[in-house]
C-alpha cells in the first residue's frame, strides 16, 4: 500500500472509530442523564427509558431491512449520509420542545445507527489489505469500547452541570466533524469489501452459511450470558459483594478501561487466529462470572473477575464482527448486519433474564445464569469442525505443454 494511500485509509479507519464511539455514547446517553431528562421533559422515569429500550428495538428491527435497501450505494455517500443525518436528529433531540418530537428523533437517530454498523466495519476492514483486515476492524473496536469509560461519563457530567440538551448537542458536533472526515478520505469508488482491483466479490475471505449461523447463535448466547450479568452487575457489587456506593464508579471504570485492553489485544489475533479470538474471550467470561458466583464476597477477587469480564466482552464484541466478515456467505454488509442484529437481540435477552431472575432467584443468580449461556456459546464454537467442517483443499493437476 502506498504511504499516502495508507495515511488516508489510517485516518478514514479513526474517523470511523470515532462514529463508533458517539454512537455508542449516543445509544446510552439518556441512562446517566435519566432523572434530569425524566424532570425536565415532566416524564415518569420508565417512560424516559423508553429513548433507550425504543432505540435498541429499532436498531434490531432496521438493520437488514436498511443494509438490503442501500447495497448499492457507494459506501463514501452513504457512510456521509447516515452521519449527516445522525447530526440533524441529535440537534434535533437537542432542541425538542416535548417528549415525542424527542422520542421520534431518538428512533432515527437509531435507524441511523442501524445502518451504520452494517456498513462501517465492512467499510473499516476494506481499507486494508487482507492480511491485517481483522485487526483495523480491532481499532475501530476501540471507539465502541472507549464510548462507556470516556463518552458517557463526560456526556453526563455535561448534562448534569449545564443540561441535557448540552451533551446531546456535543454529541452532534463530534458526529459532524466525523461526518466530514469521512466523506474526505473514505474511498470513493469501491464498495465495501472490494479488492485492490475494485472487484466486489460480495462474499467473505472463507464463505460458509453453516459457520455464519453457527456465530450468529453463539453470539445471541455469549452476548446474552454477559448482559444477563452485567446489566445488574451494580446490584450484585453493593448487595452480594459488599462494596460501598462510593466503589461502584472506580469499578466501574476499570471494567471499562479493561474493555480498551481487551480491543487492542485481541487484534493480534483476529487474523492470524479467528476462532481463538473467538473462544478465548468466551471462555474467560465464563470463568469470570464462575468466579463472580462463588467468590464474589472476596474483593480482590471480585474486582481482577470484573475486569476480566470487561477486556473479554470488547474482545469478543470485535472478534464476533471480524469473523462475521470471514464467513460471510454472501454480501458481507448484510452479513455485519445480521451479527449486528443478533448482538442487540442478546443484549435485550440478557437483560430481560436478569431481571426475571433477580425477582425469583436473588441477585447472585444471573452470574450463574450467564456463565451457563456463555459456556453453552463456547461449546457451540468449539463444535464448528464438526458441524460445519472446512471443505477439502481442491487438487490441481499439473501437466507439462504439448501432453
């Protein structure tokens, strides 16, 4: 790759990093302003958290819908587009004079969303060549991963000090200077997932429909198992853990910083070794949580477990994108789509389970229950030889010319 075409493919891969990570802070951003948002709009908390169960359910619902819709459109004005429009449905939450227009600019700024991540990662992994496509995909990662520890906090605190309408109208000028970026540098003749010739094969590295359902169950699994945990994580530290209010934060913020560590390393792997990249955090996220249930009392052993769930989930989170793009037996949008859908799918069903099981089982149980549902993702990757086994190399038959 040439040095001027690699700077380029560089900062269009940050700047695409950086839509991660006001999309991620977007998404979540009503939860840490929830009461002020709840009092400034004369709405009951439980319909203030609407703005994020509706926004999660469009992103599940209008993925592939929007991916289907949009597959020829070149990814530069398209990426452009979707990113112009998140910024005027973030003004205009920003300056929604009551709780529907707010509630309806949430849900596009969603639909954007939806869309975004179908394209963007396939976008991330096109820039480059494809011995090193698994780990830009890692470093776009760490943009999702940082919206928790950087993005949120800083967005509520913000709202906090001068309202909320402030953090939702920082968030929008992050999303137009990315906006602007991207349609600058990301390319603008090829699609997505095209060679270096501009070929758009529109399939993955290593086709196979069997392997692509396979990683689309054990990510509803896997991804389910840790949010049945960690959606009531804070729960578990103050009632089963003992921690003090006053711990939860710097806990907190651990985890997330582990979440980084977790996006960096794994991108060594994500090429090299896909399905270690993809076990490997599985598995420590059952062990974690296995340790979480058991010795969850111990607060050395608690904090060094929750970090280790923290670094495993981003690692699996970029691992799971990776391979969906290997696998992909068809557009590989469409295939980021599908494992984008099944991602939210797990995060809603894990939270839901927690919170059945908190109200008959106590609050120690979802570590249980999700060290279960990861174990039982693990087990379905570690069957994918024999479920859906590589198919023989095709022999060549070498002649000599003229016989």
């Amino acid at each position: 790759m040439h040095l001027t075409t690699q700077r380029r493919a560089t900062w269009a891969l940050i700047a695409l990093s950086v839509g991660a990570f006001t999309y991620v802070t977007a998404e979540v951003l009503p939860i840490g302003l929830l009461t002020v948002m709840a009092a400034d709009l004369h709405r009951s908390p439980s319909q203030t958290g609407l703005l994020v169960t509706g926004y999660a359910a469009v992103v599940v619902l209008a993925s592939l819908p929007l991916t289907r819709l949009t597959r020829r459109v070149p990814r530069r004005r398209l990426l452009t587009v979707t990113l112009g429009v998140f910024v005027v449905a973030m003004l205009l939450s920003a300056v929604a004079p009551n709780y529907p227009v707010l509630l309806g600019a949430r849900l596009l700024v969603a639909a954007t969303q939806a869309l975004f991540w179908s394209v963007a990662t396939p976008a991330a992994a096109a820039l480059f060549p494809p011995r090193i496509r698994g780990r830009a995909i890692a470093r776009m990662s760490i943009g999702s991963a940082l919206g928790p520890v950087l993005g949120v906090p800083a967005g509520t605190w913000l709202g906090q000090q001068f309202g909320w309408r402030a953090a939702f109208a920082l968030a929008a000028a992050v999303g137009l200077v990315t906006c602007v970026i991207v349609a600058a540098l990301m390319p603008g003749g090829r699609r997505a997932g095209a060679d270096s010739t501009g070929h758009e094969p529109g399939r993955g590295a290593t086709p196979d429909a069997r392997r692509y359902v396979l990683l689309i169950v054990a990510t509803v699994m896997g991804v389910g198992g840790y949010l049945t945990a960690y959606t009531y994580i804070t729960p578990f530290l103050l009632d089963f853990g003992g921690f003090a209010p006053a711990a939860l934060s710097p806990l907190l913020l651990a985890s997330g910083i582990a979440g980084v560590a977790g996006a960096v390393v794994v991108g060594r792997l994500l090429d090299s070794r896909p399905r270690t990249a993809l076990a490997g955090p599985l598995a420590l996220i059952t062990c974690a949580l296995l340790v979480l249930y058991f010795f969850g009392a111990l607060h050395p052993v608690s904090v060094v477990a929750l970090c280790v769930t923290g670094m495993s989930f981003s690692a699996l989170a970029a691992a799971i994108a990776s391979r969906a793009l290997q696998v992909a037996p068809g557009s590989t949008d469409i295939a980021s789509a599908g494992s984008g859908s099944a991602f939210n799918i797990g995060i809603a069903g894990g939270s839901m389970l927690g919170g059945v099981l908190i109200d008959h089982s106590g609050v120690r149980s979802v570590t249980a229950a999700g060290a279960v549902l990861t174990a039982a993702a693990l087990a379905a990757l570690l069957c994918e030889r024999w479920v859906a086994p590589a198919p023989a190399p095709e022999r060549t038959t070498l002649t000599r010319s003229g016989r």
